[in-house]
C-alpha cells in the first residue's frame, strides 16, 4: 500500500506542470481523465486540497489591498480638509447648530452699541472707528467671527486694511469692561468767524469705572473715614428706609422684610461725619421755637387749640396742643413753599396713641401730593394711598423725642415700596416742595427747623445705635440674619463680623473725641475689642492662616475664607481706638493692629491674580476657583492699600497699591 502512495505521489509532481492551469480553471477534472480508474478519487481529492491552499492567500492579498486604499483614501481626505482650513482659515465657520449665535441685545448697556451702529452705518454721524482710521462703510463686508468655538458673532470686515470690527457689546460682557459714547464738543469757532467742524464724538473704554481716591494727607483717627464723604448709604436700593424710632437705616441686603446691620449702620455714621467735615455750613430755616421765632398756626376747628407755655425741663418754653384725629381738625404751618432744603427737624412728645406729626410734600412735577405721618407705633414703613406712615414706636409716648428726617429720603422710600419691584418710581430731590407740617392729637412740640442737612444728628443717631444695640457678653454687634456663602457652612444668625466690629470701633472712637470724652462711647468701643481675641469657630472673629498669621474674618465661616476689605477695615477700627483712647485701652488696639499688619504683609499677594485681585481666598481654604474681586471692590482694595500708605511706610504696601491699580486700565502681569 506505501508503495502504491508513493508511486501516486511521484505520478503526481511530475504531472505538476500539466495541472497547475487546471487548478485555477473549471476545467480542472479534464487533466484527469488520461489516468486509470483506480486513481481517479485519490487525484480527485488530492487536486481539491492543492486548490483550497492556492485559493486561501489570494483571497487575504485582496482583502490587504482594500484596507490599504481605504486608509489611503482617509489619509488624503484629512490632509485636504486640514490645508482648507490652515489656508483659508478665515472663512471657515463652524456649522451653526454647534455654536451659540450671540444676542447684542441682550448684553446692550446705555450707549455702548452706538459702536456697532455706527460701523453697521445706521449712525450717519462721522467719529468713532470710521472716522479716525479712515474706513469706507460702504466697503464693510459682513462676516461671522467664531469666537473661541463657543459663540458666532455677527462683524464686519475691511478688506483693504484687512481688519475685523467686532461688537462692543460682545466684547462688553466678554471681557467684562465698559465703554460709552461721549457727547460731540460744541464746534470752535476760528478767528474768521466759521465755525469748526472737526468737534466729534469719542468712545470711551475703560477697564473699570470704579474710582481710585488718592489720600491728600496722612490718614486721621479723628477726620475724615478714607473716602465716605462720597458714601449716601440711605439711597442705596438694599435700604428699605430710616427707621423713624432710632434714625439709622434698615437694611433688605439678606432678607427682604429688613433689619438692623450693624456694618451698614456703621458706614452711614461715618459717611455723615466725614460730610459733616468736607461741606459747607447747612442752610437753616427755624421755623418755631417759641421763645424768639414764632410761627403763625392755623387752627382750623374749634375743638382745636395751641398754648405757649414754660416747661421746667428744658428751662424753656414749648408749644402745648390739642386736636381731634381727623386731617382737618390738625393744627397746620401753612404756605411754607420750601425746597432743597428738605431736612426736617423737630423736638416733640406725644401724649396718646392718636397723636402724630404729618408732613405735606409736593412734586413739582407732576402735582402729586404726599402726606407723610410720623406716628407712635411699631412700625417701620406703611403706604396706603398718598399716605406714607414711619413709626416711631410706642416708646416715643409721653417722652420728648427728637426727629430728624430728609424728606426727599422718606418720600421716595415709600414710592419704592408702594410702586413696581423691577423699576420703582423716583424723584429728584429738586422736585419736591413742603408745603406744610401738621400736628394731631395731644402732645407738645418745639424747635421745628428744615435744613439742607444735619449730618451730626444722623452721626449720633448711629452711635446711640451702637451703645444701646452691643451685645455685652460678647462685645459684638450681632448681625440677626443668615448668611449663606457658596461654599462654606451657612452662618447662623447672630454671627459677628469683623468689619462690623471695625467699622462699629471707629464710629465710637470719633463720637468718644468729638462728644468732648463721653465715656459711654469709649466704654462700647473698648468692649468690642473683645471678639477680636476669640477664635471665629468660637463665637469670635480672630482665625489663623497656616497656624501663623492672625486673620480678622469679615465672615467667620469654616473653614475660615479670608477676606481682603473686610479685614483692613477692622484694622482701621483698631487704628482709630488706638489713636484716641486713654492709653489702657489704645494698648490693646495697638496691639491688634501691629499683628494684623504683620499678617496682612505676608498674605497680600496671595490675593494678586495678575490682572486684579481675589475678593478672598477660597481657592486655598476649599481648594477651588479663585472668588475674583468685581472692579468696584478691586478698587476698594486700591484705595484701602494707599490709605495704609500713609500710616505704614513700607514698600510692600504702596508698590502693590500701585499695580493693583494698573490693573484698572488694563496693564496685566507679564507672561513667560
């Protein structure tokens, strides 16, 4: 049997070349046939497994080939695509459905997108960028600029100067900078008469409209506080009103009912003490005080009277009245047509609950009349009509209490309640008119003046504030709100803070030297050095920075965040009560300050962000992005740095003041 294997194995290589066409054809079973039959299925079979080892390597060479053209063809196709773009990269737009179409609209501020009307040509005056450079409108071609894959922004192209002119809006809000048109000088006249016709308007760009005060002299415990004599803490939106019971401003910063802040009440003192040093006297009108004015009352019912009488108390006399409830029953100073000087006066004590002091106001304007009420009740502000009531609380019954009020504050604080939230109705203070001033009720009265201001009695009714509102135990003035900052724990309401405790220091400090050394202020200002020793997470303000640097928090929250302002404020609360306390008490704030400054010196650049500032530094207490400082509060750590400039002569401090304020026009860090 080997034998017969071998004979047909050597049969069949030497019929090899006879077979190989065969193999590859359908023709394959005729080379066949010349053999015997007793070989034919061994050859049969033997062909098959020949042709199936032939057949296998061709079929993985064609499949090799494809794939190999396939990635060829792809490889071509990106080369392509990527020269189109590297070449004309300029007209290459994304598919808008992948890129959000940016809304000028939407991001428009006053006069700032008279830059794109004047390139899109609606604005037929010449100036801004068509007329200093040169620039054909007509020629301006429209484009789609694709600004870093995120938004497609409608511009415009010079194609002979081969610029690109973008939206201000877009670069408004993108940037986050500002700009407006300024209004055209009045054309020069020249010498021969003709009038100048170059005068045109002009783009303003400005980094930051925040302003950078420059200390004229060293700074004084006793003048004026940095810069608040530009503060009006009253008009702000988050001030509800003045209450009319304690005179010092309820704020709606936190919760919208509103309470007592005591920072905020704080900067109002001391932006009318520092007004009180930087303004001329204050027009007065006395208007009754009995002894050498007397003003002529109109009694207008019968039941209605009004006696001038000596009162022991004051070693003076006053005046005694007495009326029925209802508007026409009051007794009434009539014709007083009085405006600007809108800031009332008076000294009165109110017998029943019925009793109260109405103010009649008039807008020029519109003729609109106000009447507003100054009643012995627990109220902070009502408006029903053209009534706008304040309450004085029950305790100003059957006790002399003495009111001062600006108008123009009370009128337009009941309008922004009583009118829409988005936009409330406002007056000038030049539109307003008195026209009377009404007693009703029981009770009695004197020295009714009206003024242009009274910043000290507003000072003092701050600091009364401040004695009576201290929290003994702790020394602080606890702040009756929640504070949630993104973050950190919500701070209970009660928290101390650090600027408040300053600000609080350094309105007592003045009113302890201006009251000639009541000690009644100086005794609350010492008390409140007290937080300063107690660690934030105890009920304290005082935090440390890497177990080293003493840290007065603005807000003392966990972990502890470290705010710039709110920290050199209460170093300017310490400075103060050193520089006008006996010396037992200066000591202790002394001591205060020189370890904050020690601190401040070694962490202020951990603020410096290159091109600005950081507000705090939660990026290293929570290890996230850094909290940057807005302009208006970037400008408010220019300021405080130079202001220290003038007490601390170190470098460090003006050096950094001076760059953190190139920062506001612009100028950054330079890069690697």
């Amino acid at each position: 049997m080997s034998q017969d294997l071998l004979a047909n194995a050597q049969y069949a290589v030497n019929k090899q070349k006879t077979c190989v066409v065969a193999l590859t054809s359908i023709k394959s079973a005729t080379c066949n046939h010349k053999n015997s039959r007793s070989n034919s299925n061994y050859k049969s079979r033997h062909n098959f497994i020949l042709f199936k080892r032939k057949r296998e390597p061709f079929v993985f060479v064609i499949m090799r080939l494809n794939l190999k053209a396939v990635l060829l063809f792809l490889t071509v196709i990106v080369m392509v695509i990527t020269c189109a773009v590297y070449m004309r990269c300029v007209e290459f737009t994304f598919p808008q459905d992948l890129v959000k179409r940016w809304d000028r609209r939407l991001y428009a501020v006053g006069n700032a997108d008279l830059l794109h009307d004047q390139i899109d040509g609606s604005d037929d005056g010449i100036g801004g960028i068509a007329a200093s450079d040169g620039v054909n409108l007509q020629e301006l071609q429209d484009i789609e600029c694709i600004i870093n894959q995120e938004y497609t922004v409608h511009c415009k192209r010079d194609g002979d100067n081969h610029e690109v002119y973008v939206p201000f809006s877009f670069l408004r809000h993108y940037f986050d900078i500002s700009g407006t048109m300024s209004s055209p000088p009045s054309p020069l006249t020249t010498i021969d008469g003709n009038s100048d016709s170059q005068a045109q308007s002009k783009f303003l760009w400005m980094h930051s409209t925040a302003k950078i005060n420059i200390p004229k002299r060293k700074y004084d415990a006793r003048g004026v506080f940095m810069y608040f004599e530009n503060y009006n803490v009253e008009i702000r939106d988050r001030v509800k009103c003045i209450s009319a019971a304690d005179g010092v401003p309820i704020s709606t910063q936190w919760e919208k009912k509103g309470y007592f802040y005591p920072t905020q009440i704080a900067q109002f003192a001391l932006s009318h003490y520092s007004k009180n040093l930087t303004e001329p006297e204050p027009r007065i009108r006395m208007l009754e005080n009995v002894d050498s004015v007397q003003a002529n009352w109109l009694l207008p019912a019968k039941i209605s009277n009004l006696t001038r009488i000596w009162h022991p108390k004051f070693n003076s006399s006053v005046i005694q009245y007495e009326t029925a409830i209802d508007f026409d029953s009051a007794i009434a100073l009539r014709e007083i047509n009085q405006t600007l000087d809108l800031v009332l006066s008076a000294d009165f004590l109110l017998v029943t609950n019925s009793s109260s002091l109405m103010i009649t106001v008039e807008n020029r304007e519109t003729k609109h009349t106000y009447r507003v009420h100054y009643i012995p009740v627990d109220l902070l502000l009502s408006v029903q009509d053209e009534n706008i009531y304040y309450g004085l609380g029950l305790q100003a019954l059957n006790k002399w209490h003495h009111l001062t009020r600006d108008l123009h504050i009370d009128v337009q604080k009941g309008l922004a309640l009583d009118g829409p939230k988005k936009s409330p109705i406002r007056v000038k203070r030049t539109d307003l008119r008195i026209l009377s001033i009404s007693f009703l009720g029981v009770g009695f009265f004197d020295n009714i003046s009206l003024s242009t201001y009274d910043h000290m009695a507003n000072f003092y009714d701050a600091a009364e504030w401040l004695v009576n509102n201290q929290d003994h135990q702790t020394g602080g003035w606890p702040n009756p709100v929640r504070r949630s900052l993104n973050g950190f724990a919500e701070l209970k309401a009660g928290w101390l803070s650090a600027m408040g405790q300053g600000h609080a220091i350094s309105v007592l400090a003045r009113a302890y030297w201006k009251s000639g050394g009541d000690k009644r202020y100086l005794k609350a200002a010492a008390l409140g050095l007290k937080p300063y020793r107690v660690l934030s997470k105890d009920g304290g303000v005082l935090a440390h920075f890497m177990d080293k640097y003493f840290w007065y928090e603005e807000y003392p929250t966990t972990p502890a965040s470290f705010v710039l302002n709110g920290f050199i404020y209460s170093l300017l609360g310490l400075y103060d009560l050193n520089a006008t306390a006996p010396s037992f008490i200066a000591n202790e704030a002394g001591q205060f300050f020189q370890q904050g400054m020690i601190s401040l010196k070694n962490m202020l650049l951990l603020f410096d962000t290159g091109s600005g500032t950081s507000y705090d530094l939660r990026h290293l207490s929570l290890g996230v992005a850094p909290n940057l400082a807005r302009w208006d509060y970037h400008a408010t750590h220019v300021n405080q740095l130079l202001l220290l400039a003038t007490i601390d002569s170190d470098p460090l401090i003006s050096r950094t003041a001076e760059r953190w304020k190139g920062y506001m026009f612009g100028k950054r860090a330079k890069h690697n």
